[in-house]
C-alpha cells in the first residue's frame, strides 16, 4: 500500500535518515515543545479509550505519547514510507 499516493517529491525529503535522525532525537528528548502542548490540550479534554487520527503524523510521536495516557487507538495517515521502519521501532519500544 505503500505506492497508492503520489507523494510528489516526499521520498526525496522524507528519507529512512531523516527518520532515523527524528526517531533518536524522540528517544533522547521526547517530543518538541509543540507537540507537549498538543497532548497537553488533548489530555485536559480527556482521550481517555479516545481513537487518534493523525494525518501526517511522521512517525507517530504525538500518537505514541497519546496512547501512554489513556487513548485507545491511534491511526497515522502518512504519504511517505520512509517513516514506517522507524515508528515500528518506536512503537515497539514504547
């Protein structure tokens, strides 16, 4: 499924290295300062057994830290699969 989309020019910038420098700096430092805020917002409104949608989710961060406190699901809508590798790992480890 991966090849369903026309991605117009993502593979070129979304490469397997970027996403491997992204998911290392997630492991070290969690997710940025926008994304704290995002899941902060989500977390008072409550998502506890909550599904997440996330388009263009990258390698699914804010999904992950959502999960971690209380949703249920989460779905990442992402054009590029250079990403697919490393939130596997991620999610693993998680």
């Amino acid at each position: 499924m991966a090849n369903c989309c026309n991605a117009r020019g993502c593979d070129a910038f979304f490469t397997p290295r970027l996403a491997r420098r992204a998911a290392e700096r997630y492991r070290q430092k969690g997710i940025d300062k926008t994304a704290r805020r995002m899941v902060a917002f989500l977390e008072r409104r409550g998502i506890e057994g909550a599904t997440v949608l996330e388009v263009g989710g990258g390698l699914g961060e804010v999904q992950i830290e959502l999960l971690k406190r209380g949703a249920a699901r989460a779905i990442n809508l992402e054009v590029s699969p250079a990403y697919d590798g490393e939130a596997a790992r991620l999610l693993r480890e998680a």
